[in-house]
C-alpha cells in the first residue's frame, strides 16, 4: 500500500510502535514545537525532532508540517493523538487494578496520623496489627490534615487519624471519636485558661506565639475563636508542623502557646499549673478514625478499621 510515497504495510508498521513514540508526538501536538516539547519530555529538541521523524517513517505519514512558526499537526495527527491518549487512560487503569491485585495479595494498610493525643495508641494498635499478620505491609504518613484528607478522597490512604473539626460537613466520611479534649494556654512563666486569654486579648496578643501551621486542626479552632470575636491574630509568631524540639522551643524562647490538656504532664516540668482551668466550648477537641463511605475496602483494611474501632477507651 502507498501511502503519501511511502510503500509499507499498516499492521506491520503499528507494530514497531513503541509507548514513548506515543508521549512524543502527543507533547509535540501540544506544544506544536520542538522546544516546547523537548522542555516537557526533558529531551533535546534534536533528540525530538529525531523520534518524531522515526515515527513518521514507521507509519509512513508525515505527522507535522514544519515551518518557521512550529510544528503544525496534520489531521492524522489529531487521530492519532486521540489514540494516544485512550491507550494512557486504559494503561492507568490496568496499573491500578495490578496494584489492587498485589495489595490484596500482599496486604498494605495505608494510615494517614495528624494527631498527637493517639499517638501511643495508634502504634500501639499498628504493632498489634503487624503480630498478627507478619506480612501485612503497612505506612504511615504524617502530614497537615488538608493533606491527609486529600490523600483519603484520592485513595491514597485507607484511613486516617485527624481532628474532626468541622469534617461532619463532608459527608463523604464516616468517622468514629477516640479521644475528646480541651485547651488551655501556657508559656514557661505562667498559664491561664482560654476565657481568660481572650478577655486581655489586647496585650495577650503583643507576646510571643509559637502556634502550629494554618491547616492544623488546633490552629484553626484558634483562628476561628479569635475570628468570632473580631480579635486580631498575634503578629509576633512561630509556627511549627510537628512535635520534633517543641518542648526545647517554648523553654528556650518563654513563647506562648494553646495546649491541649493532654499535654499537662510536659508543661507541668516547668511551671505549677491551676487546679482548675474554664473551658470553652469553641476550643474542644474531638480527635479519632475517619475512611471514606461506600468505598470497597479489602479484607485486610476492613480488619484493621474494625480493630481500632473495637479498641477505644477514651
């Protein structure tokens, strides 16, 4: 058969297609240029330019018409960049359902862990579930908890361990509470309780803060009680994302900071604390398990739900 010149079988020319001639074309088309796309394929533009013109001649086609200007796709290029991109979507599909294959074969829990009043249980409740089954692979991934919530609805992570501020809004999760807490503020001089910050909030607001980073469930019940009030934020801060040197931080600067009560037994090393501190009801903590509804689940992941489910005691 002759095409444009060219003398070649199709069936026999498709079969010397190779998927990166697939990826070259398709960066080509979309950036109709060779520098454009060699940018995107992190190839140069000679090195493009040559692939496209391997294809070509495999399929016996001219793909672009050059010029001055770029690279124009022909209209057999559009088809076949229609193609590419269906050959993408089903070759994602089938690594998926590999993947699901090999998790459900090997076992792999995927636990997201934002919230520090668990953490002895949840690795408690991770070493139980390793002595049972040697083989279940397991990983756990700290992060913000937009970010863990993200990775819950993409399905990358089985289920998580949060602070549920606000999350009863979306409802595309099931949760269930483990712990159930209350805050108070501290510095290394003195503590004093919430109602009690906020009623001298004028000067309170001029000390030095160290605060977790926005998207930490603490900080925003914070943010919003001070936004409620018509308060302005501390100008003089220190933001943290974990608990790694926090306690040598508040000891070494003297900064303020909203605490938990759970963290009564570290602050208490460095000050004589209340007997009694008020509550107020915007700053209390209710932390614990949350997964997707309606999401198939292997057996595994369903096991290790149901036994930190069966397991609370706060």
């Amino acid at each position: 058969m002759n095409i444009e010149g060219f003398d070649i079988e199709p069936h026999s020319a498709m079969k010397n297609m190779k998927l990166r001639y697939f990826r070259v074309i398709e960066e080509i088309f979309n950036a109709q240029s060779l520098v454009g796309a060699s940018s995107k394929l992190n190839l140069t533009p000679t090195a493009v330019s040559k692939a496209c013109l391997e294809v070509e001649n495999i399929l016996g086609v001219k793909l672009f018409t050059r010029s001055n200007s770029g690279m124009m796709p022909t209209e057999i290029c559009q088809s076949i960049v229609e193609t590419s991109r269906i050959i993408k979507a089903e070759l994602e599909k089938l690594a998926h359902k590999v993947n699901e294959f090999k998790e459900i074969r090997t076992g792999t829990v995927n636990i997201g862990f934002q919230a520090p009043a668990l953490e002895k249980r949840i690795m408690s409740g991770i070493a139980q579930l390793k002595t049972k089954d040697a083989a279940l692979k397991i990983r756990i991934v700290y992060r913000e908890r937009p970010y863990l919530l993200d990775m819950l609805e993409s399905g990358d992570l089985d289920f998580a361990f949060v602070d549920f501020f606000q999350l009863n809004q979306n409802k595309s999760f099931d949760m269930s509470v483990m712990h159930r807490d209350n805050c108070f503020a501290a510095s290394r001089e003195s503590s004093m309780s919430i109602p009690e910050l906020l009623e001298g909030w004028e000067e309170n607001r001029k000390k030095l803060w160290i605060l977790p980073v926005r998207g930490v469930a603490l900080r925003e019940r914070f943010d919003a009680t001070l936004s409620a009030r018509d308060l302005q934020p501390p100008n003089n801060i220190i933001e943290y994302n974990s608990s790694v040197g926090l306690e040598d931080l508040f000891v070494c600067t003297n900064g303020w900071g909203i605490l938990p009560l759970y963290a009564v037994p570290i602050i208490e090393k460095y000050i004589i604390l209340n007997d009694h501190y008020d509550m107020l009801e915007e700053m209390k903590l209710e932390s614990g398990l949350v997964w997707m509804k309606n999401h198939t689940r292997t057996p595994h992941i369903e096991e290790a739900i149901g036994m930190f489910l069966n397991n609370q005691t706060d």
